[in-house]
C-alpha cells in the first residue's frame, strides 16, 4: 500500500497564528467513489467495457478486473501484459492507471495515465463493483 505524508498550515481564526499537522495520505483508491468512476470511465470506454462477456476491438473487458491475473481472460493480450506476474489488486491498479507503461513495459495500452488521484480513486471503486 503506497502512501505519503504532507504538512499542512492551518490558520486559527482570529489569532494570526498557524499551526501546523502531519497527515499521512491515504491510498488513491481509499474512499473512492464508484459514481465518479463511472463518469471517469466513459474516457476508458472506447477501448473497454466492463459489461460481463462483451467484447472489444481495442481492450480487454474489465468486469471482474479487481483480483484477477493480469494478461488473463479473453483478449489478445501483449507478451508483456501476459508475464507480468501480478494480480489487479486496488494498488497494482492504481499504479498502472497512474503509468501504464512504467509500470508494465512493453504493455500494448496506449494511454499517458490518470494523474489525479481521486480520478484513479474513483475508477479503481468503479472496477471493483463490475463483476
């Protein structure tokens, strides 16, 4: 689980003083909202569908995604995609959907990443309710 700690200034109301906390960043996927990830996901859906056993030309369907092997399933997927060797857990995908090809090199999914991390947040919640 990936996580960070940002420092943050808070002003007291009426004393011109700030006080300063240490808050430890959640995942990007804790909290996300699957509503919100499914209007992310139009963006997505000209390669994918998450609609069960529908096909596409572009991209593997992604129902069931959230605990499944990656580079299984019905589609052509790149030699890369298919030796990964990992599972799509809400951290594997977070940082694929962050960068995909960083993160799988030699992965066929042409696409810069989801830089914002309530984005991925709410796609990865979206996922997981597509079984």
């Amino acid at each position: 689980m990936r996580s960070s700690v940002r420092l943050a200034s808070i002003r007291l109301a009426g004393t011109g003083l700030a006080a300063f906390a240490v808050f430890a960043s959640l995942p990007a996927y804790a909290g996300g909202d699957a509503a919100a990830g499914a209007a992310v996901f139009k963006r997505c859906a000209m390669c994918h569908s998450v609609d069960p056993g529908k096909k596409t030309a572009m991209g593997p369907n992604l129902s069931g995604v959230v605990g499944r092997k990656a580079g299984t399933g019905e589609f052509n997927y790149s030699p890369a995609m298919k030796g990964a060797g990992i599972v799509w857990t809400p951290d594997t995908l977070d940082a694929f959907l962050l960068k995909p090809a960083a993160t799988i090199k030699g992965t066929r999914m042409a696409f810069a990443g989801l830089h914002k991390p309530e984005e991925r947040a709410n796609v990865i919640a979206y996922l997981a309710t597509r079984k």
